[in-house]
C-alpha cells in the first residue's frame, strides 16, 4: 500500500514550547524516525497542517482512503501512532475499527477527509 | 477540474441545536444546494466529518491538491463557502493566496492535507 504519515515539524503545544528551542512538532518527527517504520508507510515531515492551535498535529493518508489528522500528539506518542498507521495502511478504505483504534486516534481527531473521486472518463 | 465540497449533514453547532430539530448540519447543505454552484465544483454531502465540536464542518479536496477542512460554518456562510471552493478550484494546487482567502477560511481552518504523492510506477 501506499500510505503516508504526515508530521507537522513547526508545531508548538501550548504552554510547553518556549520560543527559540526545537519545536515539539520537530521533536515528535525525530520520535517517529527513530523507531521502525511500519511496510506500506512513508513518513513525510510538512511544514503546518494548519491545526496550528492543536499541535501536535499529523495526518494520514493513501490513494482512495479517507484522510485523517490527529491533533494534541508528542513524542511520547509516536510509537501509538505508528501502530495505528500500520492499522490505516492494511485497512481497505481508511477506516479502522473504532475498537482496534489508538485511544488517541479515537479521542484526538480533528477531522477527516472522504476519499477523492476521479471522474469518470467517458 | 474536479473539486468536491464535502459537506457534514449530521454537523451541530454548540448551543443552539436542539434535539430533534433538523441538523445545522443539513440546514448548512441545503443552504449551499441552493446557490448556483461554481464551475468545477461539486457538493457531496457526508456523514461526519470527525470535527464535531467545531460545526458545522465543510472540507475542500480536488486530484493533487492540498485538501482543508474548515469548522464553525453556518447556512449564513454558504455564498461565502462557495466563492472560495471555486478560488480553491482554480488553484494549482490548492493553496489559494492568503489575502483572497475568505475570511472565514484563514480564521477557521481545523486542518489541512498535503496532496497524495503516488508512488511511481517502475
């Protein structure tokens, strides 16, 4: 499969990023590039995924899957997020099951995109 | 081009929805079903947007372009929403330039998506 997770490495958390050091988004992409990668994922660091008050923020998504961005993420969590990434990429459509979900995918979306369509070619 | 509005039907707004009466959500569908819609753009209701304490929610996405998903809309906003799907659907890429963005897309995005990269064929 084809999916992609995407980090937002100038995201800040609020309250715990004085200016001038490392920015948690940053810290939060190392985190994940430092530990296995899941087959079928590419982690791809983006400059703001405009969840600016929610960071930090990554997102989810793969040809003909519905997109997901998951916001109030850290360091901490990379290892959960990369389990449920491996869950989106086997899935069919994007949709995991809510059970099998990481708790902060479940708690911590801010919001999702349905798959894009192609026109038809006639 | 081929830009889809998604529109959240099941969306409520905080405080003045209540139980019973038709979703803001779906009131904020028909308002856009309504007005002549742009060239190249068209509506699709959806199920949840998974930006429900941010309603009523709408989402932008076209083939190789940054997708955004925008919260707190209202019927009031439905012209307002349109001029910019069809400013988006204009756009190369997406990235409609900051200061012919409607207002309420440069104060109200929740997120944005990168374009899906496909992987190469070999």
């Amino acid at each position: 499969m084809a999916t992609t997770l995407h980090v937002c490495t100038t995201c800040r958390r609020a309250g715990v990023d004085p200016e001038g050091e490392t920015r948690p988004g940053a810290l939060l992409h190392a985190a994940l590039a430092n530990l296995p990668c899941p087959e079928g994922v590419t982690i791809q660091p983006v400059e703001c995924l405009s969840a600016c008050t929610q960071g930090c923020s990554v997102a989810l998504s793969a040809p003909g899957k519905w997109s997901y961005v998951y916001g109030r993420m850290g360091p901490e969590d990379a290892a959960t997020i990369l389990q449920g990434a491996a869950l989106y990429d086997a899935s069919a459509d994007g949709l995991v099951p809510w059970r099998t979900r990481p708790e902060i995918f479940r708690k911590q979306s801010l919001a999702r995109i349905p798959p894009q369509v192609l026109p038809v070619q006639e």
